[in-house]
C-alpha cells in the first residue's frame, strides 16, 4: 500500500509547502478554521493548551505532525472534543 500524498504548492507564511501529507494537510487546516472560529491568536491558543506557540505555529502549518496529546490540549482549549476536531478534519480528506 502506497501512502498518498497532496501536493499542495502553496505558501503558507513566506514557506513553499509541497507533498504535504493529506491528513496532515487536513488536521491543520481544520485546526486553523477551529482557530479562527474561536477567535483565538497563536499565542492565547498555544498559552491555553501549554505548548509552545512555534510548535502550534507548526502544526496549523502542517509542517509538523500533531501527536494526540497535543490535539486533545488543542482541543480542550478550543472548547471541543478531540472527536468533534478530527471528524471535522476527516471531512477535508479526499475519498
């Protein structure tokens, strides 16, 4: 089984974003919208969920994988279950 990837050609905050993971592409993106919608800067959010803001600033780039623990603190800081983050996230995916 090959692993699919999305060649997003984007860029995201000065950064060329390429082959990006689809799912990662899709946890970010949703994590970004869940952001904007709890009207939250990178720095209330990352304070909220105690990590550090450049790691935050990662994740919603995509650049980095977010592991579990840190999307139920996201999660948690943006008055969401983690289901409710990652189902909207599944939604992004491509079938």
């Amino acid at each position: 089984m090959s692993t699919t990837y999305l060649d997003c050609k984007m860029v995201q905050n000065g950064h060329r974003v390429t082959h990006m993971d689809e799912y990662t592409a899709a946890a970010a993106a949703e994590l970004r919208a869940a952001q904007a919608r709890a009207q939250l800067s990178d720095i209330a959010l990352a304070e909220r969920a105690g990590i550090p803001v450049v790691t935050l600033r990662r994740y919603l780039k995509g650049t980095r994988d977010t592991p579990s623990s840190a999307l139920f603190k996201i999660a948690f800081a943006l008055d969401m279950t983690i289901g409710e983050l990652l189902d909207e996230a599944m939604k992004r995916v491509k079938r």
